[in-house]
C-alpha cells in the first residue's frame, strides 16, 4: 500500500486547479464579513450545507456566485497564497494556476485587481519553494467577442500570464467557437489548453477540434479519448499531457475515472493527477493521488510515472525540466 508520507514527499506539479476553487468556506466568510457581502449563509457549516451539486451546472451555479467575496487585490492574493502554502505541504514545487478574469469583470472588479493579487501570491511564494504560474481562461459560455476582448484588456499583464486556457459550460460550447481568440493568443506568445470535461456530450468531436483545429499544448481532463485509438496515438505522438482530477470527476459524475487513467498510463499516455476546485470537491492534490491510489491499488512506480507525467507536460523551462526528470 501506498502511505500517505510517501505522496506527500513526492515532487509534483500541480497543472489543473482553478484559484476561485481554492475558495474554503473560512475565507469565504471571513471576506464576506470584511467585505459586507450577503451570501446568504452566516456559518461555516452553512456554506458546506450549500456545496451539493450533482452535474457541472449545479455545481457553476455554486461556484460563481460565491465569488462575489472576492473584491479587493489584497483578497486575491490571500485566496492565492493561502493555497500555495497548502499545495507546498502536499509537496507541490510548480504550479500554473487557472483564474476567471470574465467572472470578476462581469461584477465591476478590474483585470488588474485580479491579476496583480494572484501575481503577487506568485511573487512570494517564491520564499517557500513553489514555482508558481497563471493561465488565464476564457469562459466558454461567454461569448467569443468577450474572449476576444479579455485578451486585448490583458496585454499590460503579458509577462505576468503564461497560458490560456477554456473553461466553464461545455454543452453547446464548442473549441471552435473561441479559434479566433485561441489563434490571436499563440501569435502572442500564450501558451494554450483547455478543457475537455470528462462524460460531457460530443466530447470526443471537442477533443478532436481542441487538438486539430485549436493546436492545443495540453487538455484538462481530456481522459474520454480512451474510448479512440486514434485519438490516443495522436496524442502519444505529441507527447500532449491530460490533466485529471479524479474528486471533481467523481463529485461531478460519481467515479474517479481510474480505470481510464491506468488504462492511459499503460498506453504510455502523459496524464496526470490534478485537484481542479479543491475547496469544492473534498480534497487537495495529495488527497486526489491518495483517494485513486486507495480506490485502484496503484503500485509506487504507477504514482511515480503520474508525477513524472506533471513535469514532463509542465511549462517549466527544459532546464527547470531537469531538476525533477
Ligand atoms: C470547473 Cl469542474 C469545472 N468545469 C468547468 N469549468 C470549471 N471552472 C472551475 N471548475
Ligand atoms: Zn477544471
């Protein structure tokens, strides 16, 4: 059996995680205190009362809203380095972070309350030991003029965002409904991923636009191109990385998806273990690596390759790459 010393020791990268998801019932309080914002909940246990959702729209329908907290740059920055200090004790030493710019934006806060508190959460955890990055998404169930125009907005930030990314509602959202934004962002030097969610309608025809139209550098979650060999070779011979997250899968659609992932492993796929929204979904990136470890029986050479997986599909430099390879 694997021990839970074991993972936490192990050097990761965490590549899926999603900075409003790292929102913990506490903070969320304690900011809506501070903030004098109604969310309509007063206690701790009430606001774990309302994490319940049973499919991705229930669960946005959570997410958002709770974001209204959030308000000034110094929030940002301790939602962000509250998690990094949390993702240095489960042993993660890169990260390249999702953010939300359109959520905020939508409810009067600037871009640059947003990436100024997060970037600055980067800055410091420097002192621990965390290579920290930001990929900035686009909300798919927006449309692509407001992409389009994120990205204008974000150019006085260019050195401070290293991706982008697509995130939100899948259904009737498909990759090429953003190619114009996702090809004005490669000529910018950002580079790209995006969602692909696990057991989402025509997700197979998502995937194959993501890869072959959209020339995506990494899929989130991505692990339904096990159900086509075609899709698997072509992502073999990328060397494309598949970040999953089993507790969001299994929150969202009751299964961890393992047997997907060691079936991708055995392929010689670069998946990986990820935590997606951790204060949402019951657990950090070390509490995912332990729960499929458990629930599958996963040998240490298996968690060792998942690791390996994060830094070899990371965006860290080549040099930076040969540390932890
Ligand atoms: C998300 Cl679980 C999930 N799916 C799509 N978009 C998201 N943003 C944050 N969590
Ligand atoms: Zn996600």
């Amino acid at each position: 059996k694997v021990s839970r010393e074991f993972i936490d020791e192990l050097p990761k990268a965490e590549l899926h995680v999603h900075l409003e998801g790292t929102l913990e019932p506490e903070l969320k309080l304690k900011l809506a205190k501070k903030n004098h914002i109604d969310i309509g909940q007063t206690t701790i246990e009430d606001v774990e009362e309302s994490y319940h959702y049973d499919d991705l729209a229930s669960f946005l329908a959570v997410y958002y809203p709770g974001m209204a907290v959030l308000q000034t740059e110094e929030d940002f920055y301790e939602l962000a380095i509250t998690y990094l200090h949390h993702a240095a004790a489960d042993g993660v030493r890169h990260v390249e972070m999702f953010f939300d710019p359109q959520a905020h934006l939508v409810r009067g806060i600037p871009l640059h309350t947003v990436v100024d508190g997060f970037y600055q959460a980067c800055v410091d955890a420097r002192a621990f030991d965390i290579d920290a990055h930001l990929i900035m998404c686009f909300l798919r169930d927006m449309s692509a003029l407001s992409a389009s125009d994120l990205l204008q907005q974000a150019q006085p930030f260019r050195n401070k965002i290293l991706g982008i990314g697509l995130d939100s509602d899948e259904h009737h959202n498909p990759p090429l409904k953003f190619a114009q934004p996702f090809s004005a962002a490669i000529a910018q030097g950002y580079r790209i991923t995006m969602h692909a969610d696990v057991d989402q309608v025509d997700s197979i025809e998502h995937i194959k636009q993501a890869l072959e139209i959209i020339n995506v550098e990494r899929l989130d979650h991505g692990t339904n191109i096990v159900e086509d060999q075609d899709l698997v070779d072509w992502v073999n011979n990328i060397h494309l990385g598949l970040t999953s997250c089993p507790l969001s899968n299994d929150f969202i659609s009751g299964d961890l998806k393992g047997k997907e992932i060691i079936e991708l492993l055995n392929e010689g796929v670069k998946v990986s273990v990820n935590s997606d929204d951790p204060a949402y979904f019951g657990g950090y990136i070390a509490d995912n690596y332990e729960a499929l470890a458990a629930e599958y029986k996963l040998k240490p050479e298996q968690i060792v390759q998942l690791a390996r997986n994060s830094f070899e599909t990371s965006w860290i430099s080549d040099k930076q790459k040969a540390i932890y390879l």
